[in-house]
C-alpha cells in the first residue's frame, strides 16, 4: 500500500481521497426576524364599544311620539338658556324644512344644513321636521332621526321644540356653538 492510498476499512478516509480538496460553503443567511405584532387599536375599540352601547341605550328609549317635545341641553349651558330657547326667545338665524324627505335624505340634509350654519356662524337656527301624525307605526321617523342626530354633534349646546307660533312639536329650535 501506498502513502497516499489509505486502508479500505477507513471508509471516511477514503471517500474524502475519492472527492478530494473541497471548499466550504458558506454559512446559511440567518432566517427572517419574526414579525413585529400588529399595533393594538386600544382606542378604537375602546371608542366602538362606547359607540355601541351609547346606541343601545338610544335603541332602549322608548321612541319620541308625534306630540313630545324635543328638549336637550349639554351641562355647560345653563338650565335658563333651554328655558329661553323653549320660549323662542333667540331669533332663528336659519331654516331647514325636513317635510317630505326620506331618512337617509334628510339626514344628510341636516348633517349639511349644520355644517353650513357652523362655518356661517350662526348660533340659532330652526329645523322643521314635522310632527309625524301620518307615520304608519304612529313613531315620527324625522323627528326621533333629528333628536338622535342633535344629541350626537359636538356643534350643538342645546335644542328644544319651538314655541307653537314657531312650529310647536313639529320643528326645533337648535342653538349651535359660536366659531
């Protein structure tokens, strides 16, 4: 046997003779990091299930019925401002009339007709919803979709129904944040 030939029982000796000089390879790239978990929306959900149950405690309230009176106020405005607007003491600045419009319409109308008064700089306007006698359940649609829409704008300090000269249940007195 030779130097370079190794014994046949070194199997492993024997097989790198076979392959010869060999280079290493280099080493694997590293695996991709784990990715970072999604931020938390803490607030967003914290504001949807305050949504959600601000909601049903309006879907709880029994619905405003053809002869009820509109009447809210936010706790900055004091109590004989809402008895001055009941009264019809402030001058409506402007008017929307809601008769005859569908509820998604006249939603839209109002969400607009406020919008506009706002960057007008009105603070009181009147918004003519109607009394609702000829709703087919007995519940005026337009005005429960007025109160609803009123209580929810941070634009709006308070509203009540108009005096009967005014409109009576039928329209609303709405007095809006100065700019």
């Amino acid at each position: 046997m030779t130097a370079q030939t190794p014994p046949d029982d070194d199997d492993a000796a024997l097989f790198r003779t076979a392959i010869g000089p060999v280079r290493e390879l280099p080493a694997p790239p590293a695996p991709p990091p784990k990715p970072r978990p999604r931020p938390t929306t803490r607030m967003r959900d914290l504001d949807e299930a305050d949504a959600r149950s601000e909601f049903q405690r309006a879907l709880d309230e029994a619905p405003l019925l053809a002869g009820d009176t509109l009447s809210h106020r936010r706790d900055e405005v004091p109590p004989r401002v809402l008895k001055r607007l009941a009264r019809g003491e402030y001058a409506a600045q402007d008017e929307l009339d809601l008769h005859l419009a569908a509820s998604a319409q006249a939603e839209a109308m109002l969400r607009r007709f406020l919008r506009e008064t706002v960057d007008a700089g009105y603070t009181c306007v009147r918004v003519i919803h109607g009394k609702g006698l000829h709703a087919p359940d007995g519940v005026p649609t337009l005005k429960n979709l007025v109160d609803r829409l009123l209580r929810q704008r941070a634009d709006v300090l308070a509203f009540h129904s108009a005096p009967p000269a005014q409109g009576g249940t039928g329209a609303v007195l709405v007095l809006l944040a100065a700019r």
